[in-house]
C-alpha cells in the first residue's frame, strides 16, 4: 500500500485530501505543519509526500530542499502559487510533480499513482540502470537541458518551465491546453500558438547546438510527449 503525507495547513482541505485517498486504498495521513511533519517522518517515513508551501512555520520551498538533503520521499507540491517562477523554484527545491489547488482531487489521486510507479520502477533499476547514458536530463541550478553525449543548452524560464512538465511525464503526452494552463497562466493572451513557436525554437536551438534532434513530438489530438529516456529530475 503506498504511504502518503499529507501536508497542508488547510485543515478542510487536508481532511478532504487524507479521507479521498484512503477511500482510494491508500495508507494517507495529515498534518498542518512543518514541526508535525518532521515528527510525522520520523514516526513513520512516506513513500510521497503532498507538500503546501504556505505553511505557517515553515516554507515549503526550503521543507522540500530540507527533505532532498537527508531523505528519498516523492514530493508532489500542492500550491496557489501560479506563476512559472514560481513552479521553476519548485522543482529546483526538489518537487517530482507540482500542481495547482486547483487541481481536483482525482487529478492529485493519479499524480500520487504515477509518481510511486516512476519511484518504483527507478528503485528496481538501480544506479546502473541500462540506457542511463542514453538518457536526456534537465538541470535545475544552471537552467540547462543536457543531452546523452554531455551537450549541453541553455534554456529561457518558458523553456525549462515546458521541458520541466514533459520530462517529468515523459513518454506521456500532455495535451497543449494543459501545457499553456500551466505555463502561462500569469501572461495574458498567451496561447496554444505561443506554445508551438516555444517548441519550434526549442528544437532549432537544440539541434544548432548539440547537433541532434530534440525528442519531444506532438501526437495529434493528444498534445506533446518527450520521447526518449529521461534521468532523474533530481539529479
């Protein structure tokens, strides 16, 4: 059964979100604060943890990092914080996955499911997995994505916010409105159109670069995918 904290000051909606997830088979539990966090975790450590940033003794930025430094949790960030720099503090903090509270709760229900799988499957490769070299990566610190042979492009915050969002799903396609819903929510009128020349560009600059093609295709009807292996997101 796959273990998750709940961490979430709201107290309605951490009972919404524990009650859901049990219901759905889940070993779920809640907690409103940082310190009940650290106490929760060394009770009982979590396989994932749903982790709200605004919390009132500690940030959930920095309690992420924190988490990074001494632990192996699945961190989904659930926040009102809308914005791409926003989202990109996140994942440089540690976040596999963060979603809007917007998000409903069958929505946050498969993001849970789909991280354990991706943890699970990452725990019985190894280190040494077969294809790691093979494999794309996005570095969060210098903002760049890294190609197999070490090539490596520099990226706009809207580059590394739409890489963020498919390397962490790939091999999955997300549709273009999802896309823009999540990376452009604070810049008026930007669209699906505004996405597809972010890609164009993508992949001019990529294959200028490093001499390759960039491996993210748009599947029609479905939206976009990356489609070659990716290393961790933490890395």
């Amino acid at each position: 059964m796959i273990s998750v904290l709940v961490v979430e000051d709201e107290p309605s909606l951490r009972a919404d979100l524990v009650d859901y997830l049990t219901l759905k088979g889940l070993n779920a539990r809640g907690v409103g604060n940082g310190a009940s966090f650290r106490d929760a975790v060394a009770a009982e450590a979590p396989e994932i943890v749903i982790l709200d940033v605004g919390l009132p003794d500690a940030d959930g930025f920095e309690l992420a990092e924190e988490i990074r430094r001494t632990a192996d949790f699945g961190i989904i960030m659930l926040t009102a914080l809308a914005e791409p720099e926003d989202r990109i503090r996140g994942f440089e903090a540690g976040a596999d996955i963060y979603l809007m509270k917007q998000a409903t709760l069958r929505e946050i229900e498969a993001a849970v499911l789909s991280l354990a799988r991706r943890l699970s499957a990452r725990a019985g490769q190894g280190s040494e997995s077969v294809g790691a070299r093979d494999a794309w990566s996005l570095d969060r610190e210098g903002w760049q994505l890294t190609a197999p042979d070490g090539c490596a492009t520099r990226l706009t915050a809207t580059e590394f916010a739409f890489l963020a969002l498919v390397l962490e799903r790939a091999g999955e396609p997300i549709s273009r409105d999802d896309l823009v819903r999540q990376i452009a929510r604070p810049i008026p009128h930007w669209d699906s159109r505004h996405l597809d020349s972010v890609v164009s560009r993508l992949r001019r600059k990529v294959q200028g670069h490093c001499g390759r093609p960039l491996p993210v295709k748009m599947i029609y009807g479905r939206g976009y995918a990356f489609t070659a292996p990716v290393k961790s997101m933490r890395a």
